[in-house]
C-alpha cells in the first residue's frame, strides 16, 4: 500500500547495483501494448513511442523508462491505469529497446529527444514522469526545457546514484567489455537479465525486449548514472513536483529518494513497499501512488 508522506522504514540490505535474480513469475505485464508510432524528430531520427488518447482534450503524462527497460517492459501497465485522465506518452530511450541508435548514451541527448518528440507531436506541456535513470533524464528535461513541463514524478530515483562503476576494478571490466566483440557483450546481457522461470510465452517476450538493447549504451548509461549529481541545482526548478518512494529498494536507496525530495520543496511524497521492480512486481500499488502524483500536479 502506498502512504503519502515521510516515513521512517528499515533500510534496504544493499545499495549496489547488483540485483538478485528476478522470478518471472513475479512480474506483470499488459496483455496488450498501446499504440506504437515511429515520430520523425527533424535532425535526430525516428523514435519509437507508445502513446494512449485518454480522454480528449487531457493533458499529457510522458513516461520515461529506467536502464535496461523499454517502455514497454517499464510501463505497460500504466498506461492504461493513467489513460482514464490522460494522453500518456512513453518513448523507448536512445539505445534501448527501438529508441534511437546512438554513438554515446548521455542524459542531455535522451532530454533533449523528449523536447523534440514532445514539439512535434504537440504534447503541449507535459507531466513528465522518470523511473530509476529515467529519473535523471526527466531532472535534466525540465531543467533544459522548463516551457515544456508543467509538472515532474520522480521514482525509483535519486539526485546522485551508487553504482559499481565508479570502482577501479569495475572500471577496468567495463573497459574490457567494450573491447569485446558485440555477441560475447550481448550473450552477458542476456545471461544477466534473465529472469528464473524464463521459459514461457512471457519469459521470452522479455528476452526479445532486452535483446534489442545497443550493449554500448548500455554501458554508457550505467556511466551517465554513475557521474550524475543534481543536488547543486535540483532545488532551484520551479516545476511542482512529486516523488514516489519504493521503500525497500536495494538498487537506489529509500534513504537517498527522500533526500531528493527535500530538494523539491512542497513536493509531495508518495511510498510503495516494494523493490526497484516495485512498478511491474507491485503494480496495483504503484499506479495508485502514480495516479495520485498525476492528479495531483495535473489539477
């Protein structure tokens, strides 16, 4: 259930990102997908984006998926839930899943695709919402783009976030890892993902997701999160904005989500007892707390 408001909880076991195997049996997803379009975004190419109407004359919620999702593996489940009050908008991010190829994954090229998909579908202002290091693209967007958001969810996320990659050791296996041929970085992709009891219809329409991945940005995101720090400039944005807490998060900590909050002052704060995965493990829970933050910033 989620509760609006600071609380205090346990925190989590571990903050590095390392994840325990997901069980697929754990995770739901829409039997259907929204409609899928491919907009051309003069100068930057074809992007790939699911958007449901909802009710006519709505305003627009754009959803921004975390590292190594898609929208559709993100978001798929709220859609729908949000499509009652609002045009919703997902676009796979630059480098995953269909988003747009790319040379490097930074968060300013990914802000800067949603302003150009937001300007030439005229979405008008948005609520833009970011999960995880959709999180970080959504912060850079309303910073860069204030005239396009009307408001801002940040969940799962942070102002800063503790990744591996700024281990020496790691450092010298991403390095490596890009040395590598792409099939020996796509077949570690795989073998990482894999979620237990993968073998079924919806195991392996995951799979098929994650194989669309470009290896490179992914390694270029997980970097981008590793060198990201809002917490000089986060507090200076204008744009009324709400957090969605997942309270037992291993990957980014409850603890530093609230931090990020008191940064946004008169944010609203919403809590999800759940996990990094608590969008698609928990998400009847967590299209409530959404929903809320939606309404909230939309009314």
């Amino acid at each position: 259930m989620f509760r609006r408001g600071n609380t205090r909880n346990a925190q989590p076991k571990r903050s590095a990102l390392v994840l325990d195997r997901l069980d697929i049996n754990d995770l739901h997803f829409a039997d259907e997908m929204a409609a899928g379009l491919e907009v051309d975004l003069p100068g930057r190419g074809a992007a790939f984006v699911r958007v449901s109407e909802g009710p006519k004359g709505a305003p627009t919620v754009l959803l921004v998926h975390g590292l190594l999702a898609t929208a559709d593996l993100n978001w798929s489940l709220a859609m729908p839930a949000l499509a009652s009050r609002f045009r919703v908008v997902a676009p796979d991010l630059r480098g995953h899943g269909r988003g747009l190829p790319t040379r490097r994954f930074t968060g300013s090229e990914c802000a800067d695709d949603l302003a150009a998909i937001v300007k030439v579908l005229d979405l008008g202002p948005v609520i833009v919402v970011g999960y995880s290091i959709g999180g970080l693209v959504a912060q850079l967007f309303a910073r860069r783009y204030p005239e396009l958001v009307v408001g801002m969810v940040l969940c799962a996320t942070a102002c800063s976030f503790d990744v591996p990659t700024k281990k020496p050791v790691i450092r010298l296996v991403e390095r490596a890892a890009r040395r590598a041929p792409e099939r020996l970085r796509r077949a570690a992709l795989m073998a990482m993902l894999a979620p237990r009891s993968a073998n079924c219809a919806r195991g392996r329409w995951l799979m098929a997701e994650v194989r669309l991945h470009d290896t490179i940005a992914i390694l270029d995101a997980t970097a981008e999160a590793g060198r990201f720090n809002s917490a000089a400039w986060l507090g200076e944005s204008a744009c009324p904005a709400a957090v969605i807490v997942t309270s037992e998060d291993p990957v980014v900590s409850a603890a530093s989500q609230r931090e990020m909050s008191k940064a946004l002052v008169g944010s609203a704060v919403y809590e999800v007892a759940g996990d990094h995965f608590a969008c698609i493990k928990r998400p009847v829970e967590f299209n409530a707390a959404l929903m809320s933050a939606c309404v909230g910033l939309g009314s």
